[in-house]
C-alpha cells in the first residue's frame, strides 16, 4: 500500500503497463525529460528509455496522426494532448478517423489508443485551457470515454483503458492532480463502463464525475446534518455508460441530481436525465435536476471561475432546496 497523489497515479498506471507489455509506446509534448507540463510521467523515461518514452513536435495533428498509423499496424499507444481543449486542433482526425477505422474496415483494423488529456478549470489558465470537453467526446461513435476522480481509479482505468481494443479518451482533472490516497500493492485494473456507489443514502442520487465527486462528496455530509440521505455515485466512465448502477439508484432514492462541470447546454448530464426519464419515471418523487456550469466561456479571474463551475455549496442548496419542498421518500 502507498500513498500516491492523483498526477503520481497517472505515471504509476502507464508504468504498470509498460512494464507489462513491451510493445506499449507513449507520444506527447514534454513527456520525456521534462515529464510533462502537469508532471504526470515523471521517471517514465528513465526506466522505459526513448524509445518507448517519445517526445514530439508542437503538432496535435502530428501527435493523433503518429500514434493512430502506430495503432493500425498493432502497436498500442498512449498519446498525450496536453490541453484536453486542443482536441479541438486535431478533432476531425479523432472524430472521423479513429473513431471510425475499426468500423469502416469490417473489423480488420482495431485501435489500441489512449488519448491522455488533462481536463477540466479551477486552475485560472483561462477560456482556452480550462474547459470540460468530456460532453464532445462521448457524442462520437467508436470512442470510449473515461474520468476518473481518484488516483485508485486513475491506475485502475489506465489499465482497462490501455488493454481495450478500441480507441479511449482518457480525460485527468487539472484541479485534481495535488489530491492524495492509498493505492493498493499489486495490478490494478478496473473494467470501463461501472460506475461506483462512494456514498450510499436513501433521499436523492447525486450522479457526478471527476473534480465534481468530491463536491459532491462535501456538500452530501452537509445534508446528512439537515437529515437528508444522499447517494452519490461516480460515473467514471461516460462511454460505456453504467446506466444500470444509475437507475438502480435512483429508483431506490426517487430523486436525481447530475453535477457536471460541462457548459450546461449538451452536457452528459442531459444523456443521463433523459435515460433515467425513459426508463423510471413513475419511481421519482420529483423532476431529475442538473447542477451545471453555465453555457458561457470559462473566467479566469479567480472570483468568477469559482462562481461558474459547481461548487460544493451550490451542491448542497440545490439539492436542499428541492428535497425539501417535494415529497421525501
């Protein structure tokens, strides 16, 4: 067992794998020497040497192109975009070459890709380096999507991430990177598509995902003094998204609230009250809610970034608010 911060998570994780199958290479900008601009593949070089450990031009379009030709002939790649909003540069190679090839060969080509990409605000660097683009993702078919919000689940998706035959974008939260906790000794690997209960309770379901599962953590110990019971469940992973655990919940609470950090319009959050109203309606006491950021650019002054995205204290009074002028289970 040992105590490893969520961005030491990252480099334990590629490391597992690395070790495991000699043929997995990494790309990316300031991954070698440097070990990364948020220092997630510190020491990866120096064990795994430049070959396998590669730094590349400033070209995401180079980077995908590389590291999905690698992929086609068999090789499996880990391929960095250091800003998850720079998929935007290299989108129409994500969303309509490796998302498709598998499907558009029959079969005969698979992609053994991971796109790491660091995710998410809280960290000031403004409207073009602080967005949550999990939501662009999870709307292309052939991708798989991942955010995990703990280093255990870091390690542990790495793993399923790495060893799936088809393409995932693996999405880790700046404003996570500094948090701490115990890694088991041992492989880990976790299996994409399950999502994980972190708090049982009986009142309402709080659904969320990476730097919102604290939050959303925090505010259900404050509602738990006002005598209200909140579940809340990390999602983890968008596609395959565990609509199982989802609706297996809130039928047992009756409620739902979704805390995403995506601008509010085309959220995932939308995906999963629409589901949840398909699928159990006549088990809610009240309408699903969607705690959200609001569909603007992200500020980057301090105040108003804090004021955007989901607080803990906004978690905590909109669920309040609503459970307690409905009917309670």
């Amino acid at each position: 067992m040992a105590e490893l911060s969520y961005r030491e998570a990252v480099a334990y994780g590629i490391a597992q794998e690395m070790r495991r199958d000699p043929s997995l290479v990494m790309l990316g900008e300031d991954i070698a020497a440097a070990g990364g601009v948020f220092k997630t593949t510190v020491g990866l070089i120096d064990e795994f040497g430049p070959d396998r450990v590669r730094d590349t031009p400033i070209s995401e379009q180079a980077i995908l192109g590389a590291a999905m030709g690698a992929a086609m002939t068999g090789v499996p790649v880990i391929a960095e975009i250091m800003f998850s909003d720079f998929i935007a540069v290299c989108f129409d190679m994500i969303a309509n070459e490796i998302a498709k090839s598998r499907y558009m060969t029959n079969g005969q080509v698979s992609l053994p890709l991971v796109i790491r990409t660091a995710n998410g605000g809280g960290s000031r660097f403004g409207a073009q380096h602080s967005q949550s683009v999990e939501n662009w993702c999870m709307m292309i078919p052939g991708l798989k999507v991942v955010a995990p919000a703990t280093p255990a689940d870091v390690v542990g998706l790495m793993a399923a991430s790495i060893r799936d035959p088809d393409p995932v974008v693996f999405f880790e939260h700046k404003s996570l990177m500094a948090t701490k906790a115990d890694i088991p000794d041992g492989e880990i690997v976790n299996s994409l598509g399950t999502a994980r209960v972190v708090r049982e309770g009986s009142d309402a379901t709080v659904a969320a995902l990476a730097l919102m599962v604290p939050r959303a953590l925090e505010a259900a110990d404050r509602l738990d003094a006002d005598g209200i019971s909140v579940e809340v469940i990390d999602v983890r992973s968008l596609v395959p998204l565990d609509t199982r655990a989802i609706l297996g919940s809130v039928s047992k609470t009756g409620r739902l609230f979704t805390v995403e950090e995506n601008p509010r319009l085309c959220g995932w959050g939308a995906e999963v009250v629409s589901v949840v109203d398909e699928e159990v309606f006549w088990d809610l006491d009240g309408p699903s809610v969607r705690i959200t950021t609001p569909h603007i650019p992200l500020p980057s002054a301090a105040s108003m970034e804090d004021l955007a995205i989901p607080s803990a204290d906004r978690i905590y009074e909109v669920v309040r608010k609503s459970v307690d002028t409905g009917a309670r289970a």
